[in-house]
C-alpha cells in the first residue's frame, strides 16, 4: 500500500486471520498518513467501537468490528465516512448491504 487517498468510505481490513487483519488495519492508517510506524498506528487503534465516542472524534480506528452486531453504529459510522471521517475497521465479513459504503482491503 502505497498512499491512501481518503475517499467517503469505510475502509475495511478484510481477512479471517485477526493478525492478518490487525496488519492490514495498521498499514491503511501508515498509507493514510495518520501515523509513521506500526507502534504509533497500533497506539491509536481502539479495541472496542464502545470506546470511541463517535459523537466528538475526528477519526475512528477500530479492531474486529462486528457490523451486524449494531445497526444504529453501523449507520453512524456511514454517515461519519460520507462527511469525511476517516474510518478505519478491521472485520472478518462485510453485509451486502454495507458493501457499497466500504473499501475493502484484503
């Protein structure tokens, strides 16, 4: 990867190996320009989507992001792409209905 251009997207670390996904995740950051190394790119991904408050942050970064879990998120999370935040989920499936809202890096 390259350079990312940040489009209106989710951007989506696709894999079913959660290391492979962490990897991917952590390399669409660096391309971003969010961070310069891994550790740093590692430091501002959240564990859990609960612990990012979706209503004040600038960015969102999250690890193993489940979208048929929450709908109401899922939607906020959207919406937040379409504006121009950047969105950074890792996930092991991507719904049909969500697929047109990602870019998917495998």
């Amino acid at each position: 990867m390259k350079n990312i251009e940040r489009k209106c997207k989710i951007m989506v670390a696709q894999s079913n190996d959660k290391g492979r996904r962490e990897e991917l995740l952590l390399k669409m950051i660096i391309a971003a320009g969010m961070a310069k190394l891994p550790s740093t790119a590692r430091q501002i991904v959240s564990k859990s989507i609960l612990d990012v408050d979706l209503d004040t942050c600038f960015f969102v970064a999250v690890h193993d992001f489940n979208f048929s879990r929450s709908h109401l998120i899922t939607q906020k999370l959207i919406r937040m792409a379409i504006q121009g935040v950047p969105v950074f989920i890792s996930a092991k499936h991507i719904p049909n209905q969500v697929l047109q809202f990602c870019e998917v890096y495998y």
